[in-house]
C-alpha cells in the first residue's frame, strides 16, 4: 500500500503562491551594476537580503545573486547571516546590526564581517579573534546623521585610531547610513556624505589602503553617482521596487514578485446587508461577491479593508469590508467570476481582450498608509513561494 509521501509539504497544495522570478532579480542587479560602474568605476554591489529578502526568500535569493557575479551579501542579524554560511554561500557577507559580546564568536566561526560600532566593541572582537587564533573581519559604522548605530562622524577619531593596533582584525570596510536620501530636499544626505568621506580620510593620512567605502541605500543609488563610492547597498530596488513615490528609477527595475489566489466562493449580497466583521461595508444594490483565501495572517494588511484592489479577469475590483486573517472580500459588481478563477493581488493580470491591468506593491502601501517595504517583509511564511529561472 502505498503511504503519503510526508516529503510533500501541504503548504504547497494552498491556492495562494508568490511567485519570485529569479530572472528578473538578476536582470535588476545587472542594471545596478551597469549603473554604478558607469563611469568606469570598479564600483562593488551588496545585495540587502535581510528580513527573508525583503519577502522573497532569503536563501533562494542570496544564492541566486552569488551565482549572478554580486559580490556582498548585507543582512541585519547574525542568524540570517548563518542560515547563508549553512545554504553555502562562499562570498563576503555584512552584517549591519549591532553586536553583542558573546555573539563575536559566532561571526568570526561563520567568517562574517562584523560591523564595528565603538571602541569597545571593536576590542572585544580583536580579543575574541586573538583567542580563536582566527582573523575577524569589520565594517566600522560611523554615525553621520542617523543616530542609530555608529560612532558620531566628529568624535570617530577614537575608533578610527584602535585600528591602527589591531593584529586579528582587518578592517575591511567603512559605512555609514543615509537618514532622508528618499526625500526631494537632498542636503541633508549630501552633508551625511560629506561627513562620512571627512572621517575616511582618516586612511589617506595615514598612508593605509582604503578600506571599502559605502553608504548608498537604494535611493541613494537611483539619485546621486556621488554616493556611489567603492560599493553600494541596494535593498528594495534589486526587488524592483521604487524606495518611495517621488524616486525615479532610471534603470527600469522590474518587480520580482507577484501574488495569487484563487476564487473560492461566489454570491449574491442583497442590497443593505453588511459584509464581514463589524460590517464595514453595505452595498447600495444586490450585487455579487466572491471570497479569496488570503488574509492578514499571510500578511496582507488589514489596514487594506475597503481600500484595495485586486484583478479578477483583468479587472480592477475592489477589496470590501474587513479584512480576515485567512480570507477577503472582493466586490465584483455585475461582472462574473467562477470558483477557481485566478485572483491576482500584486502582480498583472491579462483580460480576455488582451489588455491588462497591473498592481504593484507600492500602490499597496500607499493605500494602506505605509511604505513599500513594510508590505514586502510582512509577506510572511504562510505563503508558498515558487521560483521561476533558479
Ligand atoms: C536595509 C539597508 C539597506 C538597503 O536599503 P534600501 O532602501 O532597501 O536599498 C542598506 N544599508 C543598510 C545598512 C540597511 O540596513
């Protein structure tokens, strides 16, 4: 007799997946890199690949991006650098969180390069790396307008200096972080990177090899070749996404995800009567609605109840009433739809006709009243992710 294969997993059976094209993830880093090398720069890429990819799978991305020719890998947490070393990535990986005492160990063990944010910091890791007999590797962060991590760019002099003694670290980098490059008014990110190119000047002093220069988020990158430097970090616009609504992409990034579901209910609503918890939507007339087995629990936001969109056979139609933890309501008027018919909730969808119609992720948050990002990595692990061109 033959048993269920348990190797199956059920999530796979769910009529809801993302789909992640890993062609286009790669076409959107050769468009970063034909950029930033314009100029015949040698300019290096780190692809941000924190919070599970911004969505769209933290393993399956970083090794599709090493085997495209990136040369960093950026994440925020020691863990995801770890999953990274365990997945087999080879190449460098940066960490830009902060670092506690005993978890130096584990960045040197995994060969991480560490972001050095003080004085202290930077010795416990020379101390840990000379107590292994293996060499550390860091990043110092230098804190030019953020005021999160980093030692302040006018009193930097102290971390800049213990580096001159250090025999287990090498300093293989200098970065800092842009607080408002994303904003029409550029001044204050051209002061950051003032700042910030006044305090690595501290190497050209003192005759040492320049460690990598970088400081360019995604915005950064789409706006200004200035701060471009010896690497940048793009994040949000490797996954074809704009930073914000008034940044232009230059570059024609395209979106590397989409979302789908499937129609599995349809009926009639009488004109008056409420539609989901607390009732927050009646239609005027009857009219028909169908059910879609999404909710906020895959995270889809709540905050979208009678706010979005989908795409139901091509077609704009709204999302109505509130939004559940498994499952939506969609409005489709006088138009028809079918159990099983596709349902598309970020993404293109083509009409019988031929012409389509399309919702992107930053259509979303701006609905929903947040930034693209936050859609994204809330876009969690309930959802089946399929890989196209891996
Ligand atoms: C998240 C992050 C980035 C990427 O930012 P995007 O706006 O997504 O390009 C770059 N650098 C650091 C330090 C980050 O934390």
């Amino acid at each position: 007799m033959e048993s269920l294969n348990p190797n199956i997993s059920l999530l796979s059976t769910r009529p809801a997946v993302m789909t992640v094209d890993l062609g286009r993830l790669a076409r959107n880093l050769g468009r970063i890199q034909t950029h930033v090398r314009k100029n015949g720069s040698a300019t290096k890429v780190m692809a941000v690949v924190k919070a599970n990819a911004y969505g769209h799978g933290l393993e399956k991305c970083a090794l599709h991006l090493e085997a495209s020719g990136v040369d960093f890998l950026g994440c925020a947490y020691v863990e995801e650098g770890i999953i990274l070393r365990r997945a087999g990535v080879k190449i460098p990986i940066l960490i830009f969180g902060g670092i506690l005492a005993d978890q130096a160990r584990l960045y040197i063990e995994h060969d991480l390069d560490i972001t050095a944010s003080s004085v202290s910091k930077l010795d416990h890791i020379e101390a840990t790396a000379a107590a292994m007999g293996r060499r550390a590797r860091v990043h110092l962060k230098i804190d030019t307008g953020m005021e999160r991590l980093g030692v302040h760019h006018d009193t930097s002099d102290a971390l800049l200096e213990r580096t001159l003694s250090l025999k287990w670290t090498d300093v293989t980098g200098i970065f800092s972080h842009f607080a408002r490059s994303d904003e029409a008014d550029f001044s204050f990110t051209e002061l950051q990177l003032e700042r910030f190119l006044e305090c690595a000047r501290f190497f050209e002093r003192h005759a040492l090899p320049m460690p990598l220069r970088h400081i360019a988020n995604s915005a950064a990158i789409l706006r200004s070749a200035a701060t471009h430097l010896d690497m940048v970090r793009p994040g949000i616009s490797l996954y074809g996404v704009h930073p914000a609504p008034g940044v232009e992409d230059p570059l024609g990034l395209e979106p590397v995800l989409s979302l789908k579901t499937k129609v599995v209910y349809f009926k009639v609503v009488k004109a008056g009567n409420g539609v989901s918890y607390g009732h927050l939507w009646k239609p005027e007339h009857d009219t028909r609605v169908v059910t879609l087995p999404v909710g906020y629990g895959d995270g889809y936001p709540r905050a979208l109840s009678n706010k979005a969109e989908v795409l139901i056979r091509g077609r704009r139609v709204p999302v109505v009433g509130a939004i559940c933890m498994d499952q939506l309501m969609v409005d489709i008027g006088a138009g028809e739809a079918y159990n099983g018919d596709e349902a598309v909730l970020i993404g293109t969808q083509v009409a019988e006709d031929g012409t389509s119609e399309t919702i992107l992720v930053e259509e979303l948050a701006a609905r929903a009243g947040t930034i693209a990002y936050e859609i994204l990595v809330g876009l969690n692990a309930r959802i089946p992710r399929k890989y196209l061109g891996g």
